[in-house]
C-alpha cells in the first residue's frame, strides 16, 4: 500500500506530505485547489513522462517521493528486477530544469520501463479520462484477456508466436511469387553482374599493389632521371668533387690527425665507416638504375587491370572484399531464383500448416474467453445492480474476423441495456456520464480482485452521479477499500462520509505565491467540510446538521 506521498515545487505545491492510511483515503477541495495535481504528481512517480513545465516558478527542479509497504508477492517482483529483498519501497522522480529527469528505485537510478513493470502491480489509477476507454471497442478484447486463468494466457501467446511465424511466411510467399517477367529480367541482371566480376578473378592484391605497380612503372622515367641527379653529387670522378671523393680525402685527413690523438682516430673511422656505406649505395643504387627498363606493355596491362577493377568498385564496393561479398550474395539470390518453384511450393505448404494451427488455436482461445466472459456478464450484472442500475443487462458480444491475428479471429464489444425493454447497444450509444462512472467502477472493482491490486486511485469517479446514485457508488467504493488501500478525489458528501481519513486541499496565496496545502481532518473538522460540500460557500446550522447526520449514519455503517 502507498504510506507516503511527498511532493516539492511542483506545479503549485510548494512542500506537501501526505501520510495515506489502510482503507479509503478521501481527498476533497475546492476546483483548482490542487487535487488532480497530486494524482498527476503520484503518476508521475510511478513512470509517467515528466514534463518541465510542472516545476514551480522559480525553482530548478521539483522532486516526488512515494513510500509502499510491500507483501511477500510484491517483494519477490522488486527481488526479480536485482534489487535486495525489502518491505519497504521508496520511488523518487526528480524532475530537473534543464536536463533528463531521474527515477530510482530505493536510492538507485532505474529505467522507466523497468520501473513501469513495477509499479504496474502496484498502483492502478482511473482518472477521468478513462471513461473513453470504453467507448473504445478495440480495448474491450484487452480487457476479457486480462480476466483469462494461466492456460488462456500461456495459449495467447502461442497464438502470437505462430502468428509471428504465419506473417514472416506471408511475406517470404509474396517475395517469390515474382511475374514471370520480373523473375527472368531480375536473373538476367544477376548474371551479368556475376559474369562480370567472375572475369575479373579479383584477389585482395587488386586493391593496393596493382595501383601501386601502375603508378611506379608510369613514373620510372622520372625515377632514373632523379636517381642519375643524385648519384652525380655522390660521386663525380672527374673533378674528384663529389660527397664521395671528398669524404674520402677528409678520412685521410682525420686518420692522419688522429695519430696522436685517440679521440680523433675513433672519429676518423666512424668516417672510414660512413665513407664504405656511401659506396655501397652508389654502386647498388647505379647497378639497379642501369637494370631499369620502361615496359611499355606491361604499363599498358596494368593500366587495362586498373581501369577494370575501379569499374567494378564503382558499381558493388569501395574494396576488392566487399565486391567478393555482393557476389555471393546475387549468387545465393540467383541460384533461389531458378529454384523458386520449389521453395515457393514449400512455403505454401507451410503457410497451411501454420495457418490450421493459427486458427486451431484462435478457436481454443475462444472457448476459454467465453467462458471468461460468461463470468464478466454475471459479475459485472451483479456489480452494476449494487449500484442502483437494476435492470441492466451487459452482454460481452463475439465476432469473427476474416483471417486470426495476433490476439486470435476475436473481435468484442461491450454491449449494454440499462432500461427494462430496451435492446442491447454499443457502451458509447446509450450511457450517460453517470452510468459510465458506475461502469467503470464495476470494472475496476472485478479487475483490482483478479489482479490483487494494493491500492486503487480514483479521481473523481463521481462525475455525472448525485442524490441516491452517489450514495450508492459511495458504498461501493467503501466494499472495495476492505480489500483494497483506495484514495479518491472525490466532491460528494454522500462518498466523503464513508472515508477512513478524510484529507482537505486547501489553496492559499501570499506575496510569494499560491501554494497548494493538504489537511488531514478530525472529526469536528469533517463536520466543517462536509457541510461545506453539502452547502457549497455557505456553511449553516442546516448544512451542519446534515453533516453530523451523514458521519453518524456512515460510522454504524462502518461497525
């Protein structure tokens, strides 16, 4: 159950907290005091998206915290998303001008799909826009396999996993189920392709060393005639003015110098050895210049070679590895396109195979949602006289669809008669808001049992109800807080009577601002504000009395 909800600059709430009891928890106030912020602050910490535009004027950030009690079921989900086994759970969204907002889970940062599958054991909301889901049809199908036992559930999702299968088969189908035309155009293309890199017998030396041997050969002319420059100022016998010859008479020098000096000596034969270095390079250098010849026919090979294979990377890839690669490819696709009969009888056959279990399936899982909804019929019958609509009549309405989807071949609506005599309609073709609301209420209070559902939220779910209407809707939401934590917004007396803590919302305003604040409410105090409820601005004895009547007859409902 949710213990505790507190909430910093957020929107008009400056710093709140609200300490939430077993039972039903009652929160009322006047229109725009703040009672739809708190549950939009709950939603926000239980993985709603945060907007920016809730932090209070003038504060950097706003931070929701809520506390839970946690039973053995619960305990064991937070222990199967890694987090230590605990009683207690602490979430906290931070919601920062200017950068992403946080959430964590007892302290440590968590993902808001993580934290959604979470909380979504924890807190159910109904908020005031959820009558529309109902009159959305295609949520009723949603709704029935949410109500169905383990084996309906384990045998949906076989039925989504051969769907998957049937549909990915589909498309194959589709794929080789070619024209005629297209399929010989398509294998002429692919085999010109192929012939056209096969030619080539390409290898990984086609990517670097032939451009490279291309690029020596063009330029060899240049080469020697560089290499003769250079081999010139090394050695130029004569004039005897080359590095050469020159150093050679400077090593005479040093090794003549160096006959008394030991310093001068070693140097002289460092020279000696750099003087037999440069020989060696201007012999080998002149030998291998002298071998060089300009094939005029080899150039021209390498040049066709080149031209060839930068053709071929133009159209299937920047490298000789990637060329290789498209061919395989069209390869496999060539070779699956001369054999297409076959594969495409094979996929047929499957598809008929996966098809019968598809609908084989479908039909199972209709019996099991029958079943189910035979149950809803009664159940939800039941709920809706509880709540003074005694000649209701709820009908869960099957059709087939054309071919099974991922849900099954179900299509179902919620038809609905709430006048003796009248015929069964569509939910959105004859309910009021108040009907709706009681409804809802009905569904909520079959769901919150079959999921065990902590703690329920209800915001102004008495939209549209009054007189003996809400006093009945009152009772019920009293029979569901004796299994359920329940906190309602609520503007009735007949349903703030019933509650076992009653909060106030109060607005106020001073030079800083308006500021939302909650009150919990002792018995004198109730008084005060149910007659307020009951009365509107002003409050008098009348409205006093009634007050005191309403808590009387609520506490022996109560014992």
């Amino acid at each position: 159950m949710l213990k505790e909800l507190r909430i910093r600059n957020f929107a008009i709430i400056d710093n709140l907290t609200i300490d939430f009891t077993e039972g039903l928890n009652l929160l009322t106030g006047e229109t725009g005091s703040g009672k739809s912020i708190i549950i939009e602050a709950l939603e926000m910490v239980l993985g709603g998206r945060a907007s920016r535009e809730m932090i209070r004027t003038g504060e950097d950030k706003a931070v929701i915290e809520a506390m839970f009690f946690l039973d053995e079921r619960l305990q064991d989900s937070l222990t199967e998303l890694g987090y230590e086994k605990s009683d207690v759970l602490v979430l906290t969204k931070e919601i920062l001008e200017g950068y992403p907002s946080v959430s964590r889970i007892n302290g440590r940062p968590v993902t808001l799909n993580i934290l959604r599958n979470l909380t979504g054991s924890l807190v159910d909301i109904f908020g005031q826009h959820e009558h529309q889901s109902l009159l959305d049809t295609g949520k009723h199908i949603l709704i029935i396999d949410s109500l169905l036992p383990q084996g309906g559930k384990a045998l949906l999702e076989e039925i989504r996993k051969v769907h998957s299968d049937y549909r990915d088969l589909m498309r194959k189908h589709k794929e080789l189920t070619l024209t005629s035309q297209e399929r010989e155009r398509e294998l002429d293309l692919l085999k010109f392709q192929m012939e056209e890199i096969d030619e080539a017998h390409l290898s990984e030396e086609d990517d670097d060393n032939i451009e490279q041997e291309f690029r020596r050969l063009d330029n060899l002319k240049e080469t020697i005639t560089e290499a003769y420059q250079a081999l010139s100022l090394l050695g130029d016998d004569f004039e005897g003015s080359g590095a050469i010859q020159m150093i050679e008479k400077a090593s005479q020098m040093i090794f003549h110098s160096g006959r008394y000096d030991q310093f001068i000596k070693d140097k002289g034969e460092g020279l000696q050895a750099l003087l037999y270095e440069l020989q060696d390079i201007y012999r080998e250098t002149s030998d291998y210049i002298e071998n060089l010849d300009i094939d005029q026919e080899k150039l021209f090979e390498l040049r066709e070679r080149l031209d060839i294979v930068n053709s071929l990377k133009k159209k299937y890839g920047t490298r000789v590895n990637e060329i290789l690669t498209y061919r395989d490819k069209i390869g496999v696709r060539y070779d699956r396109l001369l054999n297409i009969d076959k594969e495409l009888e094979k996929v047929e056959k499957d598809l008929v195979k996966y098809g019968e279990e598809l609908m084989d399936k479908s039909l199972q899982l209709r019996q099991i949602r029958r079943d189910v909804s035979e149950t809803l019929q009664k159940d939800m019958e039941r709920e809706l006289n509880s709540l003074n609509m005694g000649n209701v009549r709820f009908k869960v309405d099957f059709k087939s669809l054309e071919e099974p989807g991922e849900r099954g071949m179900d299509k179902i609506e919620f038809l609905i008669s709430t006048n003796q005599g009248e015929e069964l309609k569509p939910l959105s073709k004859i309910i009021s808001g108040g009907e709706m609301s009681r409804i809802m209420l009905a569904f909520k209070g079959i769901l919150a049992d079959m999921d065990n559902m902590p703690t329920l939220v209800f915001d102004e779910i008495d939209t549209g109800i009054s007189g003996r209407t809400a006093q009945v809707v009152g009772e019920k939401i009293r029979s569901i807080s004796g299994g359920h934590q329940v906190i309602s917004i609520s503007h009735l007396p007949q349903i703030a009577a019933l509650a076992d803590t009653h909060f106030a919302i109060r607005k106020s305003s001073d030079e800083k601002g308006t500021i939302t604040n909650v009150e919990r409410l002792q018995e004198d105090e109730r008084v005060e504000e149910l007659a307020r409820l009951l009365g509107g601005v002003e409050v008098t004895e009348t409205t006093i009395k009634h007050a005191k009547e309403m808590l009387q007859m609520s506490n022996r409902m109560k014992r």
